[in-house]
C-alpha cells in the first residue's frame, strides 16, 4: 500500500515537473497576453467541493465539540475530508491538463453580490462565489491539501496529549484554514481572494494562540494579527483603486482591459501610463509584503512559532506565507504595468533573504532558526519573480513546501525527544 502511494505520488510529482514551465509562464511574464486571450469555459460542479469538503471538516469537528468527543475522532474526520479535496485537486488537474495547453475554466457555486447604481460603465459590481482554474491555481493546491492532508495526519497524534475541546478546536481552526486558503488560491475575483486572505489571517490567528494561558503565545498571535492588518490595508485600496480604473474585480475580465498599458511599456512609453494605474501594483506589493513577511514587516513569522509545530509546519511555512507570491504571481498582468513595481520587489526580496539568514544564524531556538530560514527564502521568490525568472520562483515555492514542512515536523520530534532546557547553544556547550 505505502508503495503504491509512493508510486502515485511519484508520477504526480513528475507530471507537475513535466508541466512546470507553462504553470509559472501563466504566473509571469507571458501571463497577461495569456490571459487576455485565453477563453474561459464553465467547470465541472464538483470543482467546488475543494474548499467544500474542508468546511464540511469544520462542521464535522465542531460538532464533535459540542458533543464532548474525547477520542481522535475529529483528527480522523478531518483529514478524511482534507484528503477527499485533495483527490478532487488532483482531479481538476488533470481535467485541466487534458483541456490543452494555456486551458482555463470557471467554476460557479453560486451568485453572490450584484449591484448597480447606474447604467454607464463602472456602475455595476458584480462578485459571484466562482473559482479560477488555470495551471498555477492547479500548481498551489496540490501541495496546499497534499500537505495540510499529511500534516493534519501528523497532528492527529502530536496533539493526542490534549484530546477533549481542544483538540476539536485544533482542528476546526485546522480545517477552516484549509477552506480559506483555497478560497484565497481559487478565487475567480479579487473579493473571493480577498475573503480567503483574511481567513487564513484569522484563522494564523487562531491556531497561534493555541494555547491561550501561555502569555507569549497570546503576544505572538496579537503581533501577528496586527501586523498583518498593515499588509491587507495595502491589498484593500489595490482592490479599491482596480475597481475605479477598471470597473471590475473578475480576473477574466480584468486582463484584457490591463494588456494595452502592459502593450505600452513594452513600446516603451511607460510615461503614458496613468499614476493611478501604476499605484496599483504598489498597493498590491504591501499586502504581499504583510502576507509573506518580508522586509519590514517580517517580525511576526518568528513569534508565530508559539503556536503547535504542525500549525508553524502547514500556515508558516508551507502555505500561508506563500500567499504573498501567489498575489504577485496571479496579478502579474498588474506589475508589468509599472517599471518601478517589480524592481521594488526584487530589492525588498533580495534585502529580506541576506537579513533573515544572517539574523537566523544568531538564534539558539531550533523552531526561530526554521522560521528565519522560511523568511529568507521567501525572498529568494519574491527576488525570483521580481527579475522575471517566474519559473525558478514556482519551482522553488512548490519544493520550500515540502522540504520546510519536513523540517519543522522533524525538528518537533526532536524537541519531543530532547529536555524542555535544550537550545543549540546549550548542544554546543556540551560538546566542546
């Protein structure tokens, strides 16, 4: 069984590899001409059950909750319903794979808001709950529900010392991270993403002050909380500013209306651009900056290490803080509109990795020393996608999750292993 996993696994591994250049071409440089022009054909209904089946594992541990459940019943729940989304992920990629190169579709769950206040243009707002599947969508959410499935698996036994209300806790903040993240990755328009942003904040929130009667943990999940704010203030008054320039927060209809100034600095003439148009991606890069802590809001990753390991393994270094390069890499159409906006990016992302890893490499603290290695080579991609290297930046945020996961659930086994006084200065002392 192991070894047909591995197996599975494997072909899977090799496929995305295999595919891997037209993934990251759709996140960059050639993505705002491939956007405009590609064709969007309605999904198959199912495609909404990826983030569905993971609430449907909130509702599930909730009720475990309020039934008193004390055994690892709501772990198993869970991470049956993570697993299922994950199945259909692998479906949908496939689908998709089978529709040809450059092959994009919608998928609608339902009409959610619908306003008008006049009949010109600009006067209408129109946000359904739909989701965007194109081949970078495909490339996150592999590895958001692979790994949320194993990590979820892994916590299942981690956290066993706490079986009762808490570990039902765990896991409905567990899960409704999982829902947010995918609503953020599949979000068919800016306001879908944007729910998904802040309830992967809510939800780091959450799960970070875990363990609520310890007073650094609380301090942790407050500083993480409030700085975060900082960043999605600049990701709101982007969306603000789309919307007024041009009247729509709907990615299929938002990339061809951007190709014609993208057609203008290619020609040369950048100074044609309007300012407000080229604000926007500034504004963008603040709520990516904020998401992904970089340079200078980076200082709450390594206080986020006060929550559980599988909770810093899934949010804080596999997942959520790559949120920031996929903003970057789905509004990509944006950035080339500016000649300063990725230059900015790719300082703040080079400045981000010298700093953290010269700051990590004065920590003591095993799991501060994973989350400073997590920030520098988070600007190993915002540097990557900045110099227009968009296949490097994907290729690089695919295997950081994988490796960086591994890591921080090896390094709870060993702190599981060792004295609650052992540090690695503490190591040192004893061999010399």
């Amino acid at each position: 069984m192991i070894e047909r996993a591995t197996d599975i696994l494997g072909v899977l591994a090799a496929t995305v590899a295999q595919h891997g250049g037209e993934v990251a071409e759709q996140g960059g440089h050639a993505a705002g001409a491939a956007h405009a022009m590609a064709a969007t054909v309605a999904g198959p209904w199912w495609v909404a059950m990826v983030p569905g089946m993971a609430m449907v594992g909130v509702v599930l541990a909730a009720l475990c909750a309020i039934f008193g459940v004390r055994s690892k019943l709501p772990a198993w729940l869970s991470v049956g319903c993570i697993a299922t989304s994950f199945g259909l992920t692998v479906a949908m990629f496939l689908k998709l794979q089978g529709m040809g190169p450059g092959a994009v579709f919608v998928t609608k769950a339902f009409e959610w808001i619908h306003l008008s206040w006049g009949s010109r243009p600009g006067q209408t707002f129109h946000a359904d709950f739909a989701f965007y599947i194109d081949s970078l969508t495909c490339l996150w959410m592999l590895f958001v529900t692979g790994l949320a499935s194993l990590i979820g698996l892994y916590a299942s036994e981690y956290m066993s010392h706490d079986l009762g209300t808490s570990y039902c806790r765990f896991y409905v903040g567990f899960c409704l991270f999982v829902f947010s993240m995918a609503c953020l990755v599949m979000g068919e328009n800016m306001l879908v993403t944007f729910l998904g942003w802040e309830g992967v904040g809510f939800c780091s929130y959450l799960l970070i002050g875990y363990f609520y009667k310890k007073p650094s943990a609380v301090a942790a999940a407050k500083k993480a909380f409030i700085v975060n704010r900082i960043g999605d203030f600049g990701l709101l008054m982007g969306m603000f500013l789309t919307f007024v320039k041009f009247g729509t927060l709907r990615y299929p209809e938002l990339w061809p209306l951007v190709q014609p100034y993208v057609d203008l600095v290619k020609s040369g003439h950048a100074a044609e651009v309007p300012v407000a148009v080229g604000l926007i991606p500034a504004l963008l890069m603040v709520g990516a900056f904020g998401k992904s802590a970089q340079f200078p809001l980076y200082v709450w990753l390594p206080d986020a290490m006060e929550g559980p390991t599988p909770v810093s393994a899934l949010i804080h270094a596999a997942t959520m803080v790559t949120a920031g390069v996929y903003l970057i890499a789905r509004t990509y159409p944006l950035f080339l509109v500016s000649e300063y906006a990725l230059p900015i990016v790719a300082w703040i992302g080079a400045i981000t990795a010298l700093l953290s890893a010269t700051i990590g490499m004065a920590q003591f603290d095993i799991k501060r020393i994973m989350a400073y290695s997590t920030v520098s080579q988070l600007g190993y991609m915002f540097c990557g996608l900045a110099v227009l290297s968009s296949s490097g930046a994907a290729f690089h945020v695919f295997t950081h999750a994988f490796f960086k996961a591994t890591l921080f659930l090896c390094c709870a086994r060993s702190c599981m292993a060792l004295p609650a006084s052992w540090t690695c200065a503490s190591s040192a002392a004893s061999r010399s």
